[in-house]
C-alpha cells in the first residue's frame, strides 16, 4: 500500500503526543485525531485533519493508529475497550502503542489483537517533549516485519531514529533498559552533586561542565558500540580500548572515594562502580578495584 493511500490515526493529545500528531499533519494519506478532550483535537483539524469522537471511529478512518496515552490501564481501554480500536479496526490494520507499558501488557495485546486479523506494535519512545516537537524521537519498534515494514515512514514525521528492536514486547523491553540508565545516571548526578556540594564547589557550575562535556563525549552512550556483552579477549579489537577506559575510569573513581571520605560523604554509587567498572565492560577488575576488595 503506497503512502498516500492510508490515513494515519493518533489518539492521544497530551505533552508527547500533541508534538507527534502536529508533524504528522504533514502526511500524505492524511490524519485522524482522537483525544479525551474535544477540543484538544481543534488546532489539528483547523491544519485538514480530521477528528475522531471514539478510538473505535479513529480505527474505522485509519490503516495505522498511533495511541500515545498514559499507562496500561488506559491502553487496554483504547484498545480493546467497548468503543476501543478493535471494535472497529479492519484487518491488516496496525496500532501502535507509544505509551511505556509492560512488555507483558504488549505481549497479551498483541495476541488478542492477532485474532482480529490487526497488527500490534510496541513503540515506545525516548528523546522527551523537547525531541518530539523537533521531529528527533526514537522509536523503538516491537512487532513483526511487515508492521514495521507499515510504520516505519509515518513514524519518520515525529522521529529521527527508528529501530526494529524485535518482536512484541521487544520494543519496551529496549525502552526500560534504556530508561534504567537514564535514572540510575540521575541518582549518580545527585552523588556528584552531594560531593561537589561538601567540597564547597557551586554545583550549578557543575552542572553546566556535565552538559557540556557529555555534548561533546556523547555520555554512557559512548561506550554502547559493542554487540555482545561478553568477555573481551585480549586479542580483540576493544580489549586495549576498554582497558584504557576501566584504567582512566578506576583511577578517577578512586580519587572521588578517597575525597569523600575526607570530606565524610557516602558514595555508594561511585563504590559499587569502582569494583563493577571493568567486569561490566567486559575486561575484568583493574589495579584500583583489586586494591578496594577485602
């Protein structure tokens, strides 16, 4: 089915999903909105979408149906509700969910929505409000190859990267690890902070070289260019590489230690990351965590 021949649907109107939508005008088959709130959907039928009074009529008007809402429960009801998608969708018909949900929740769906003859798809996505309304979200795309091979160009309207990152509940599953770093990153920013803080340091200034630098080194990121997790042998290409990083990275956390039990500081995180820092890069503990081990 060519582009131009299929309506997109989008249900949801909230901080992510009013951004999405918006870029999604641009589509060439067109656009249905559908939100909780009537006049939530005005701005995009003043721009020649069209709205949608219930998640059943979004379903009945479009071959592909981004639902951006707020939590599984919600979900479910869209989807397979009294006036939900399913009620309506025909078959061939993609929905895909942007919402972060449980991968089991994903899973369950996507086998309900298989007895209609309907593609399910977890998609959930990362970049924030400020990546929506730039159009540079990324998206990662649980289901099979046909609704990704669907979806692929319209979600392209409101991102810059969309990964396959398997089957069902793939999807989310690639969001929680991503997201497991994203807020055990935030609880390792607060430790820094609470050191620079004791140290008589300005921690906004702090800040401000963590934003800037991290811009530059692309952050944890920057080291995510692996495609296993296993151990690295002396032999291979990144085994010097990660050796160099865990040595840099052990030293400096060892000065961050011994600076914060001068200044009486606990620093879990950063103890608890000198002796997992080499074995998780895949190259084993260093001179600086042996020294640490009881």
């Amino acid at each position: 089915m060519a582009t131009e021949d299929f309506r997109v649907g989008f249900i949801g109107l909230g901080n992510m999903g009013a951004p999405m939508a918006e870029r999604l005008l641009t589509w060439p088959g067109g656009l249905v909105v559908c939100d909780a709130r009537p006049e939530a959907t005005e701005k995009y039928t003043a721009e020649g979408a069209e709205a949608a009074p219930s998640a059943a009529e979004t379903a009945a008007r479009a071959a592909v149906i981004s639902v951006a809402v707020v939590n599984d429960e919600q979900v479910r009801s869209v989807v397979t509700g009294p006036d939900g998608i399913l009620q309506a969708a025909k078959p061939g018909t993609v929905i895909a969910v942007h919402s972060t949900i449980s991968d089991r929740t994903a899973e369950e769906l996507g086998t309900e929505c298989s007895g209609h003859g309907v593609e399910f798809v977890d998609a959930p996505i990362t970049g924030g409000a400020a990546g929506a309304q730039q159009g540079r979200l990324a998206v990662m795309v649980g289901g099979s190859d046909e609704a990704f091979a669907r979806v692929r160009e319209p979600f392209g309207c409101f991102s810059d990267l969309v990964v396959h990152a398997g089957p069902v509940g793939a999807g989310t599953r690639m969001k929680l690890a991503r997201n497991l770093l994203h807020f055990v990153s935030f609880t390792a920013a607060s430790e820094a902070q609470r050191l620079a803080e004791t140290a008589g340091l300005d921690v906004k200034a702090l800040g401000k070289v963590v934003r800037h630098s991290d811009a530059v080194t692309g952050g944890a990121g920057s080291i995510m260019l692996r495609d296993t997790t296993a151990p690295v042998a002396p032999d291979d290409f990144w085994y010097s590489i990660l050796t160099h990083v865990r040595d840099l990275g052990e030293k400096d956390l060892s000065l961050a230690l011994a600076l914060g039990e001068r200044l009486g500081v606990e620093l879990p995180l950063a103890r608890r990351a000198l002796g997992d820092f080499g074995p998780g890069l895949g190259i084993g503990p260093g001179e600086n965590a042996k020294k640490e081990q009881p």
